[in-house]
C-alpha cells in the first residue's frame, strides 16, 4: 500500500567520489555548506542534509558519499530510512555522473537505487559535470542520450554543468558557466521534485533490504 504526505522535499544526491556532489550542493544553496574537495578523493563520508531554499521554496538537500568508496550501504540506508512509512518520502533522486564514465557502469546505480530501492516511484534526473573543454555542450546529451537508454535508464530532466569553484584569476567563460549552472540546477530542482512525495507503507522492499524499524524522518518547518 503506497502512502503520500505532504512534508519535506527531500532531494538526495548520489554519485561516484570527486563527480562534484559537494560543490553542486553549494551551487544551489549558493553559499559553501558542504565541504569540497579539488582532488579524486572525496570529502563526504556520510550522508549529510543541508536545508535550502530554492525559489522561495524550501528543500533538504542529502550530500552522499561516493558510492566507488564502498558506501554503497550507507546510501541504501538512507533511502530505506526516508522511503519508510513514518519518514518525509523522497521527492527528488539525483544522479550524479562525469561525461567521461560508461553508461553501462552508471546502470548498477540507476538499477540498486532508483528501481530497486525507490521502485521507480521517485523522479530521478541526471547532472552531467566534467564538461569544461567540451566545445558543444548543448549537444551532449543528444549525442550519448540513447547510450543511456539501451541500458535501461531514463530520466526525467537533465543538466550539464560545472563543479568548478570560483578563485582568483579563473578564466571569465569558466565564470560565465558557474553562473549559468546555478540557474540551470536550481530550475531542475524545482521542476522535478514531487510536492507530494510518495512513502512505501508495509513495502517488501523494505523487508527485503532489511530496514530498521520506522522511525520519524527528517522534516522540514
């Protein structure tokens, strides 16, 4: 039996280490909440909530760690926790993913979390980074769009943008798109994200996964 609510916009953010989790966090808060990092390595460990507001509205944004850390778990655990009947739901999955990675590798994700855990009953979007010295950026997701497809996975908007942080002496067009990306992340958030987000009452899927007893969720005043 599937309940909806009407409580926090949850919208978690999942992807490989060093995609550029933390900075599109900061990105649409349009402040420097989440700690970032400029190497591979990654600075998020745990899932960490950062309340915003976005267009006069108000979101939990969910940084997650990198799921090639081994903390796949972690993540799994969260959606369980705020997917159960007693929590806020999930109104927005999304997936985080270099240009350069394989859609075949980005498909375990899509499948574990989105299909699998969320039932597809979630919207998910993509947001495509590392695209700083792509020429055409606007054809993109045309060109690898059914690259994705054929491995099953399909979303409900799309973004490429820039991880890049400001500093002294970065060029102007690299600024330029700092600037756009948080228009573009922001308009994707706000089109995308459920008002009313949808909770798994007595799910298998949750006695699958083997969730913890419910427990109240994390909401938003």
């Amino acid at each position: 039996m599937q309940q909806t609510r009407v409580r926090g916009r949850n919208v978690v953010i999942f992807g490989e280490t060093g995609v550029g989790k933390s900075s599109i966090i900061n990105t649409l808060a349009q402040q420097g909440l989440a700690e970032t990092s400029n190497d591979a390595s990654g600075c998020t460990s745990s899932s960490e909530p950062y309340p915003v507001a976005i267009s006069g509205q108000k979101f939990v944004l969910f940084d997650t760690a990198g799921l090639n850390e081994g903390t796949e778990g972690t993540l799994k655990r969260l959606l369980l926790e705020l997917m159960s009947p007693e929590s806020d739901g999930i109104g927005l999955l999304v997936y985080c993913v270099r240009s350069t990675s394989a859609p075949r590798a980005l498909a375990r994700a899509y499948n574990t979390f989105y299909a699998g855990i969320c039932q597809k009953r979630v919207p998910i979007v993509i947001i495509i980074t590392a695209l700083e010295k792509e020429t055409h950026i606007d054809n993109w997701w045309d060109t690898n769009r059914e690259k994705f497809e054929s491995h099953g996975m399909q979303f409900a908007g799309h973004a490429y943008v820039t991880a890049l942080q400001e500093y002294p002496g970065i060029q102007d067009i690299f600024t330029r798109r700092i600037e756009e990306s948080s228009e573009i992340l922001r308009n994707l958030i706000v089109n995308n994200c459920l008002d009313r987000a949808p909770t798994t009452a007595g799910s298998s899927v949750l006695r699958k996964h083997g969730a913890p007893r419910p427990r109240r969720g994390r909401r938003t005043e």
